[in-house]
C-alpha cells in the first residue's frame, strides 16, 4: 500500500470515528432531553399541589454546635428550567425545582475572638447565607467580638442537570437535607415515575429510598472503600390521606386539595 493510500485510510477511519462520536451525542442528546421532560412534568404537578396545600415541612440548618437554624418553613415552589437549541429544536439541560426555607425570626449570635469572627464569616460566605456583623472594638480599636444576625431565608432547589456527553443526569439537592450539595447520578432510563416519588418524599421529609436508587448509587455502597452517606435527618413528615395507602404521592396531593 502506498503512502497516499494510507493516509487516506486514516483519514476515513478518523472521520468515521467522528461521525460515529456526533451520532452517540445526538442519541444522549434525546434521551437526556426525554428523561428531563419526565423529571418537568412531575416536578410541575408537584410544586402545583404543594402550593395549594402549603404542607407543614420544616427544616434545620446546623450552623456549629448548639448554632442552628431551625424552624425554617418551606414554601413557595417554582420550577425552572434550561433549554438549548440545536437544529432548530429545543432540548431539555436542566430542570430545577426551587423554594425558600423561612422562619420567623433571623438567628441572632455572637463571636468572641477575632479568629472565631472570621472563620464564621468565611463560613456563612461559603454557603452563601445572608447575614450582618457587627464588630465590636476595644480602646485600640481592635476588634475583640461581633454580633451576627443571619437571615432565616434559605433558598433551596432540586436540580436535574443532563450531560449530553455521557448521556448521565445529575440530581443535586441544595440546602434540602443539609447546608449545600447533595448530588446523585443516573443514567437517563433511571429518570422514571418510581424514583420521581421518592425525590417528592424526601422533599416532604417523608421516609423515602432515594438515596439507594440508581446503578451508581449501588455502585457506591457495594464499593471497597465507600464514600460516606449523607447524615440521616428525621423531619416532621407532611399530611398525607391515609384512605388510600396505595396511592402514589401526586395521587395523595390530589386527593387532598379535592377535599
């Protein structure tokens, strides 16, 4: 084989291969697209009826030993989403549940030494919490303590986020169970009914199973070396009818707002 006959072999197994590349992208492209339109129809029906019903679901933030936020409401849901145009076509790239965690009154505490002072502020900076200090100085004016007022106002969000690359989905709870991120990964056929009502669940502080569902969940509990599971935390669980035990979550919401 001559020279010019090899290269043009490499040069069609190259554009083979890129070809071959665009044509998993574009069928990631679509599954992702069908598993976030899945994840949006829920997602709307849900923060619908709890919009109407406005359960009782409350949440606690540890902000550092006895330091916490605690009695914050949740409410005011609204869902989101991100699309992107490719041939004249809109795809799905993320769907967000969102709601805010509020109380009654701001968390009021103070700081004893400097060190302390800056270590809570990088601290409540990191997550983005909204705050005020107000420093306290000697005769020298070095500052010697500080009066911290955090808002209880917590915005928090349940994101789904496709990778068209990979054809996986990301969902990451934010300030849901625990200051931050929360994230679990799936693959798109994972994006069903069964794994949606255990997310509404754990939204409503409900006994759930979210956290085992999902080839790599189970991945990542049967590993040598796990990583740790997040802190199991009991909330109050909303109301739901206890006439039909049966009945799945949406089912249950609907029927309540019949009544």
């Amino acid at each position: 084989m001559g020279l010019l006959d090899d290269l043009k072999n490499q040069a069609a197994s190259r554009l083979e291969q890129q070809q071959s590349t665009r044509d998993e992208k574009n069928r990631n492209m679509r599954a992702v697209h069908v598993a976030l339109r899945e994840a949006q129809r829920y997602l709307i029906e849900l923060s619908d009826s709890l919009n109407v019903l406005k359960p009782d679901v409350f949440r606690t933030f540890p902000i550092e030993n006895n330091i916490q936020l605690d009695s914050l409401r949740q409410g005011d849901y609204a869902v989101r989403e991100r699309r992107k145009a490719v041939d004249n076509q809109d795809y799905f790239e993320e769907v967000s549940l969102r709601f805010r965690n509020t109380g009654s009154r701001d968390l009021v505490f103070h700081k004893d030494t400097p060190s302390s002072i800056e270590r809570t502020k990088e601290y409540l900076w990191g997550y983005n919490l909204r705050f005020e200090c107000k420093e306290i100085k000697n005769e020298r004016g070095l500052v010697e303590r500080a009066v911290f007022k955090v808002a209880s106002d917590i915005p928090a969000a349940a994101s789904f986020t496709g990778n068209w690359d990979s054809g996986q989905t990301r969902l990451t709870l934010h300030n849901v169970e625990k200051l931050g991120p929360i994230e679990y990964l799936y693959t798109t056929d994972e994006i069903k009914h069964e794994l949606l009502e255990e997310l509404g669940k754990l939204l409503l502080g409900q006994p759930n199973n979210l956290r085992h569902l999902g080839r790599h969940q189970e991945m990542m509990m049967t590993s040598p070396r796990p990583r740790a599971a997040p802190k199991e935390v009991d909330y109050p669980a909303s109301p739901v009818p206890e006439s039909d035990p049966g009945a799945g979550l949406l089912d249950q919401l609907k029927s309540l707002i019949k009544r």
